[in-house]
C-alpha cells in the first residue's frame, strides 16, 4: 500500500517542477520544491470507500429495501427482530452516532501480542430512537464501523412522557416515571423533570439522553461513572426498563 502511494507520488512531484523555474539559482530551490511535494502537497487524497449494494439476507430485509415496510413503529409493533443494521440506516437514514469510548485490548498469544480496538458506539435520532453496541477489531476504524453497527441492532423506542409532578403538560420533553438502569458497576436513575429543566446529568449521560431524545431530566448516579461503557449501558438499560414497567 504504502509503496503503490510512493510510487504515484513521484511523477506528481515531477510534473510541478516547471512552475518553479522562475526562481535564478534552480538547484537548491529544485530539491527543496521535491521534498516539500513529497511531504505533503502532492499526497494523493484518501479515496472513500465504494458504496456497498445492501442485498438484504432476510425477509424483513427484503420487506424494507422493497419498502413494503416504511418505518421502525411498523416492526416494532409487530415484534420483529432486527438482524441487519441496514435496515435502519436504509428507515433512518439521519440517525446520529457518537463514539462513546475507545481502548486498546491486548491478549498474549503464542505469536506474540495481538492488539485489538474495542469500541463503544451510541446510536439515535435525539427523537425517541435509541441504540448502544460495541465492537472489537484489528483496526480502529473497523471496531467503530461494527460498534456502530451492533447499536444499529440494538435500537429501541425511547418511552417519552411528561411524569413530572411540577408540570404536567403532557408533552413528549421528558419520561413517564422514574427508571433505574445499570451497566457494570454503574447505576443510573432518571427522574421526570419539569419543561426547560434541561438535562441534570454528567456530560456523557447528557449527550446520551439528548440522542435519545429525552430533553428535562434529573439523574442520580452510582458507581465508577468514569467507567464509559458501564455508563452508556446504564443509559441504554435505564431506557429498556421503561418499557418492562409499561408491560407490568
Ligand atoms: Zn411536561
């Protein structure tokens, strides 16, 4: 790769010598015009990768691309499971993500040490639609792609709601009732707060929430909340219980 890159570099270099021929003593100022092309103008820019065609694997994959099935209510309703995160890139094709976290696994193998990247990726359309996932792979930009794509899968409906006792609107700027979630040692709990309360929250469970949809909250923590994955995990259970309490 690198190589092929060096190679298509040099005729560029060459061919940007003739501007330079104004300058009297050509020697010097030649070399010096080389390698400055060589170091960074006439880098050849990154190409972006092809649009992959989504030839859908399942049925539902199939009913969706045909759009017999126009939204995410329509398959949630009828309790479908999702098992191609194409699906709602092709239903919600604004959805935002937000890298969550990043680190670095290392394992000891016989060869040595593999390195791998895992990443945490948080997914939604800051409307009512929520997702977490994570992803593990060689390459750092490849552990986001498939974290990206895990919480694609893992998309729920956010419960919105007025349940504040201080407001009582009856607006979707908030959640119906309190819920407690958790995630490794983290424990969140939300409370309904009243319209322009705002998000009362650290900064991760604040942009979170806010791409969950959720506008006027209280929160209350527990546990390592440095702890990024925990934390969004606690986020995104605390908003799956608000759906178990609703079957109750
Ligand atoms: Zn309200």
């Amino acid at each position: 790769m690198s190589e092929q890159q060096t190679n298509k570099d040099k005729p560029a270099a060459e061919t940007s010598k003739p501007n330079e021929k104004s300058t009297g003593n050509g020697r010097r100022d030649d070399r010096r015009g080389d390698r400055r092309g060589d170091r960074r103008g006439n880098r050849r820019p990154r190409q972006p990768e092809p649009e992959k065609i989504w030839l859908p694997r399942t049925r539902l994959g199939t009913l969706v691309q045909s759009g017999s099935v126009q939204s995410l209510d329509t398959i949630f309703q009828n309790g479908w499971k999702i098992k191609e995160y194409e699906i709602v890139n092709k239903l919600m094709p604004d959805i935002k993500s937000l890298v969550v976290h990043v680190g670095v696994v290392q394992k000891q193998t016989d060869a040595g040490e593999s390195t791998r990247f895992k990443s945490v990726v948080a997914v939604g359309d800051e409307n009512g639609w929520f997702g977490v996932g994570t992803g593990k792979k060689p390459q750092l930009k490849n552990a986001i792609d498939s974290a990206t794509q895990n919480a694609l899968l893992n998309i729920i409906p956010v419960k919105l709601g007025c349940g504040s006792w201080e407001c009582r609107c009856g607006t979707n700027h908030s959640i119906p009732y309190r819920t407690v979630g958790r995630g490794g040692s983290v424990k969140i709990e939300l409370i309904p707060g009243p319209k322009g309360l705002g998000l009362v929250a650290g900064e991760t469970i604040r942009n979170l929430l806010a791409l969950a949809g959720v506008k006027d909250v209280w929160s209350k923590s527990f546990g390592s909340t440095s702890t990024m994955p925990s934390v969004a995990n606690a986020v995104y259970d605390s908003i799956r219980q608000l759906h178990s309490m609703s079957l109750q």
